[in-house]
C-alpha cells in the first residue's frame, strides 16, 4: 500500500525550494497511483490469464497434438519416406559407384596405361631414335643450300659474263659485218638505185605514157565505142 501523504511539520527557518519539495513528491505519488499501479494490475491479470490458458489449454493440446499427431506423422515420415529415401539413395550411389564410377575408373586408368605404354613410350623412343636423323638432314639440308647458293651465284656470274660476251660479239659483228653492208646499201640507194629509178620513170613518163594515152583516146576508145553500138544495133547488148 502507498501511505499517502499527510502533513509535513513545517520547520522554521526554511527556504521555499525545501517546502515545494514534499509537494512534488505527493504529486509523483499520486501520478505513480493512478498511472503505474492500473497498469501493473492489466500486467498481472494478462499474466495470470496467460499461465492459466499454458497450464490448463495450450500444454495439453500440445501434449496431444506431440502424442496422437506429431509423433506418429514423424514416425510415418521417417519409416515410410525418410528412411525408404535413405536406403534408396545409398542403393542408387553403390549402384552409380559399381557400375558407373569403378568401371570409368578402370577405363581411365586402363586407357592412361595403354596410351602410356602404346603411344607415349613408342613416340618417345621414335623421337630419340630420330632427332640424330633429323640433326643428320638438317646440316645435310644447310650444306645444300649452301652449295647450291655458292653454284647458284657462279652460275649467274657466268651467266652475266656471257651475256655482255655475246653483246660484244654481237656488237663487233654488226660494227664490222652489217654496218658496212647496211652503210654501203643505203650509198648505192641513195647514189645508184634512186636516181636510175628516177631517170626510167621519167623516161617512161616521157615515152610510153605519151603513146599509151594517144592509143587509148585515137584506137581503143573508138573500137570500143564502136563495137557499143553494133552489139546495141543488132539487140546483143541494152
């Protein structure tokens, strides 16, 4: 119970402060009275309700629903599902282990061994037996290309060599064969052949042409005119 407040004796001598100080302590309490005490009383009651449903409805119920429910569910669950997965999934992996994994294992390592022994070592042994071989014919391959430069050049000297030969040749043979002769029929041309050509021309146009233009207008023309016009008279000719 919170005693209520009664009346302080007044001491004399005091200040204001140390009189207003018992005031605002009943005015605490009265606040603490009609505020904190309803509100511990609802608290209590909801306690008080709440351990009586736990203690008289919920612990039962669960009670029950854990014996007649929960329990045989689970056990349905672990005897009918769990346990039939379990030993389904152990009986799968033996049978992924036996007839998939060991085999493919066998196969890897019976194909790493034959690769090994079949394909590695062979090629192994064929490459040692052959980098002599190989060295052999790549110096022999060097030396022939070596020599067949060093021919290679002595051949396009000599080739280069022959042909300003054979320009020279060719030269002095022009120099000292063709050019007089080409010189000497380009003089008799000019010197002998023009100026006959010239002086026979000149006497065919002086004589024949004369003669064969006085033939043509005084004997052929006529005689040609002539025999016209008998082959018209007689019809022969339009």
């Amino acid at each position: 119970m919170i005693d209520s407040p009664g009346p302080a004796p007044r001491a004399t001598g005091t200040s204001p402060t140390s009189e207003a100080a018992p005031l605002v302590v009943a005015v605490a309490r009265g606040i603490a009275l009609v505020v904190v005490v309803p509100v511990r009383l609802v608290w209590e009651l909801v306690a008080a309700v709440c351990g009586w449903l736990h203690r008289w409805l919920l612990a039962p119920v669960g009670r029950f629903l854990d014996r007649w429910l929960l329990r045989p569910v689970g056990w349905l669950l672990r005897h009918l599902l769990w346990l039939p997965l379990g030993w389904l999934a152990r009986g799968i992996a033996w049978l992924v282990r036996t007839l998939v994994w060991v085999p493919l294992v066998w196969l890897a390592r019976g194909l790493a061994w034959l690769a090994y022994h079949l394909v590695w070592l062979p090629l192994s042994w064929l490459a040692r037996l052959l980098a002599p071989l190989g060295r052999l014919l790549a110096a022999g391959l060097a030396a022939l290309g070596r020599w067949l430069l060093a021919v290679g050049r002595v051949l396009l000297d000599a080739a280069a060599w022959a042909w300003r030969m054979t320009g020279r040749l060719l030269w002095w043979c022009y120099a000292f064969t063709l050019r007089p002769f080409v010189l000497g029929a380009g003089w008799l041309w000019r010197h002998a052949v023009r100026p006959v050509g010239r002086a026979v021309a000149a006497a065919w146009r002086a004589t024949v042409t004369p003669v064969a233009r006085w033939l043509r207008g005084s004997v052929v023309d006529p005689v040609r005119q002539a025999t016209r016009e008998v082959l018209a008279a007689l019809g022969l000719r339009r």
